[in-house]
C-alpha cells in the first residue's frame, strides 16, 4: 500500500487533499511558486487589492479616473 503526498497551503499549512476537503478542488499557485487553498488565495487578494487597486482595475478593464493630484482626469 503506497501513501500520497499532497501539497500543503503556504498560509494556513493544510494538506490540499481533494478527497478530503470540499475546498480543495483546486490549488492556486502564487506568483513567487508557493500553494494556497482556495480561502486563503481569497484572503491574499484582497490583501493585494488593498495595496494597489489600479492594478486590479486595469486587468479587469476597468478605466480609473483620477480626481485629484497632477494626474487629474475630472
């Protein structure tokens, strides 16, 4: 009988077992190579988002009008 090995999330180090868990049908792979389940990937969005909205806005194609400073667009 041989035992499987499943990844473990980098963020709260649960095995990423699919037979296990109803959350673990998918892994998503950061950008730096780590693994995290689907609520921690949740988490570490919106983390992301919080730090540089733009960003989000612009892979979504979501046009951003800046109200303020040199750039101004209203």
């Amino acid at each position: 009988m041989t035992r499987k090995t499943y990844p473990i999330c980098h963020f709260c180090e649960h095995p990423l077992n699919p037979n296990a868990e109803d959350d673990c049908d998918r892994v998503f792979v950061l950008p730096n190579g780590e693994l995290c389940c689907p609520p921690c990937f949740k988490d570490y969005l919106l983390n992301e988002l919080d730090k540089n909205m733009d960003l989000f806005a612009d892979a979504l194609g979501i046009p951003v009008l800046y109200t303020e400073g040199p750039h101004a667009d209203i």
